[in-house]
C-alpha cells in the first residue's frame, strides 16, 4: 500500500494528526498534567512531603530519559514511531492504574517508572516525528492541530478528576483516568499507517538530507543553544505544574473545585497558545515564535507568585497557558528548520531526553526549597530565571537554515520549510 493519490495521503495526513491528538491528549494531558491533581491527596493521607511526592517524577525520569530517550530515538528512526506508541500508550495508563493502589514509596516509584517510559515511547519524540514526516509545508499547522489534545486532555481532567474522585476517591479517580487513557489513545495508534520510507528517509527530498549521522549536528552551538533554551524553558514550564496543586491546596487553602477550575483555565488557555503558535509557526520565522513563547513563560509565573489576588492568578492561568500551549510545540518545528528530518528521531531523543532531566530536576527542587525555607517564593524565583535564561539562548540562535553549505542554502524547497 503506497500513498499514491492525494486522497489516500490525505486520508494517512488525517489519521495521523487524529492519532497523535489522541496520544497526547492522554499520555501528556492525562498523565503528565493529570497526575499533579493527586499530589496533595498523597501528601494529606499518606504522611508524605512535598519533595518525596514530587520525587517519583524527578527519580523515574531521570532514570528513564538518559537509559531509554536515545534508545527510543533510534528505534523511531529503524521502525517508525507506530509500534513505539503501542507499548506507550498501554504503559502510561497502565500506570496510573497501578498509582491509585500505592501505598509505599517502593510502589510509587515503581509505577511511576513505567509512567515515564510510557511518555519517552508514546509522549511527544514519536508524535512529532510521525507528523513531521507525513507534513511539510503545514507541519506547523499539524503539529498545533494535534498539540491540542494536551491542552484538552489537561483542561478535562481536573474536571474529571474532581468528579470521580467525590464519587469513587481518588484512588478510584486514578484508576478510572488510566483506563480511560488506554480505551481513547490505542485503537488509533494501532490503525495509523507508518510514512512510506521514502519520505521517511528524505529521499524525496534530498536537499534536506543533513547526512546519517548525528555528528555533524552536535558538532554545531545551535544545537547546545537549543538544548539549553529548551531545558530551562521544560524546566520552568514544569516546574511551575508540577507544584501548582500542591501550592493551590496545601499553601494557599483554595477548594479543590476552586483549584480545579484554575488548572483547566491554564490548559484551556493552552490550547489556543497551541492554534495561535501553530498558525504563526508557518508565517514568521520559528526563532520569533519561539523567543515570544519563552518570554511569556518567564512573565507569567510571577503574577501568580507575587500577586495571588483571585484576579492576578486568572491573569496568570491564561498568559501561563498560552506559553504553555507552545512551549513544547516550538521545539520540533524549530529543530527541523535548523537540522532538517533525516537524524529528527535521533536529534529529538537527544533533546527531549535533556528536556526530561530538567523537567525531573526542577520542580522536586522548587518543591524541596518550599520544604525547607517554608514558602515557595525562592522556587518560584529559580523558575522565573530559568524562563529568562531560556529566552536568552534563544535570542542567540541562529536565524534558521538547515542548510550547511551556500547551494542549500539558497534552495526554494528549504526556504519553503
């Protein structure tokens, strides 16, 4: 079976965005944003602290992401991203169904190691890579099509979360979002059809070719400027949801239908950050579009530190959400604008694996500082900084050409990117 019409490619472009909503919409949306709604429930009825309840993210990631990112990059690049997403798909929600029976931190870290795998193998790196090798021109367009499952996946499960767990507890609430996360992610991970290998390659396209190896790539700063713009923003971003429910709840004594209702706020706001950088993606260069979504991560978090009135935190949830929106978006489209698709699993295992140490670091470290100063204002100080520090490395950034020689360089199709 080849994509051999434009209908029938059309039909693939369409079950691939279909299908990487779906996955994000569950393994980011429900799992990664999803599982912070029960961080103060550990904390009230298992005795545990801030920084012990934060801790199952930071340990599993850190072990998961340097021992499996690279891997699971070069496993998308031989196999294609379908398979991968399988497996994924059934070990995140198979997590969360294991978490609501926890009652140690042995059990927790367990399960929370299979989280994390779920995410490395079924999260973003084989998401972006399917869809940015079924889309060229639209790519930007696609990726913040699909990115919007985050946003509503998150939006939803606060709500969700709240209502099940007054009817069944929350331990019965994380049993029900896991399998909730299997029965909508899977049935199109398995339907969806991998890009026929000579797309796949660059074949088709053989000015984007950057060569087989990952080499010459890491061998240029873009790169570590990427990679560190991308780490302190993940880190911020992260940091800041992570710690939200715990800050909400235990700090400032806020209701959790109150708290619920501000965390979907911010993931509703994400989504339209996802259509609103998606679309400006494919008109300005990414390097702007990137830079304006760093900064407004860097603004926001301080409405919600150091203004907490009911309005300055509304203010927060939406200009936080759109940063949100297309923080991790950005980071593909401006990778293969800088790099081309060739090494994209590699390349992005690469970054999405630094990505993971700083989305793990950060917030046990915000949660840690809150332990021991007892206020969060020194870690939410260390986020704004990081904000800042990420827009820096972008500001630095080279303007974007995946060329490396002036005759690429000048090719329409690269311009077209």
């Amino acid at each position: 079976m080849t994509a051999s019409t434009p209908n029938l490619r059309a039909r693939d472009q369409a079950l691939a965005v279909t299908t990487a909503f779906l996955a994000l919409f569950s393994i980011v949306g429900c799992a990664l944003y999803g599982l912070p709604f029960f961080y103060d429930f550990f904390v009230q009825d298992l005795g545990w602290t801030r920084q012990q309840v934060t801790s199952g993210n930071a340990l599993s990631k850190l072990v998961v992401g340097p021992i499996f990112g690279f891997v699971a990059g070069l496993m998308v690049d031989r196999f294609g991203p379908r398979r991968l997403m399988l497996a994924g798909i059934v070990m995140a929600g198979g997590a969360l169904m294991g978490l609501s029976w926890v009652s140690s931190l042995t059990g927790f870290y367990f399960f929370y190691f299979f989280n994390a795998l779920g995410y490395v193998c079924g999260g973003p790196l084989p998401n972006q890579v399917l869809l940015s090798r079924w889309f060229d021109r639209a790519r930007g367009k696609a990726m913040g099509i699909a990115y919007l499952g985050i946003g509503i996946g998150g939006s939803l499960v606060p709500i969700v979360g709240y209502a099940l767990t007054q009817s069944f507890g929350w331990r019965g609430s994380l049993r029900g979002l896991g399998i909730l996360m299997i029965v909508i992610a899977l049935p199109a991970a398995w339907f969806v059809r991998e890009p026929p290998r000579s797309e796949a390659d660059g074949s088709r396209r053989p000015d984007r070719d950057d060569g087989a190896s990952l080499g010459p790539v890491l061998r240029r700063p873009a790169f570590y400027l990427l990679a560190i713009g991308s780490m302190a923003s993940i880190g911020a971003v992260g940091g800041t949801m992570q710690n939200l429910k715990l800050y909400l709840s235990l700090d400032r004594g806020q209701a959790q239908a109150d708290i619920a209702a501000a965390l979907s706020l911010v993931l509703v706001a994400s989504i339209g950050g996802r259509l609103f950088m998606g679309w400006l993606a494919d008109r300005w260069p990414k390097k702007q579009v990137m830079l304006l979504i760093y900064a407004i991560v860097a603004v926001s978090i301080p409405l919600m530190a150091f203004a907490p009135t009911p309005g300055s935190l509304r203010a927060f949830g939406f200009l936080f959400g759109i940063g949100l929106g297309g923080d991790y978006m950005i980071i593909p489209l401006m990778a293969a604008e800088l790099f081309g698709l060739r090494v994209m699993g590699r390349l992005m295992g690469v970054i999405l694996t630094a990505d993971g140490v700083a989305e793990a670091v950060v917030p046990m470290a915000v949660a840690t500082l809150r332990d021991q100063r007892g206020s969060y204002a020194p870690g939410f100080l260390l986020l704004v900084a990081l904000a800042a520090m990420g827009a820096v490395a972008v500001s630095v950034l080279p303007r974007a050409t995946t060329s490396h020689s002036p005759q690429r360089a000048q090719s329409p199709q690269r311009q077209a990117l």
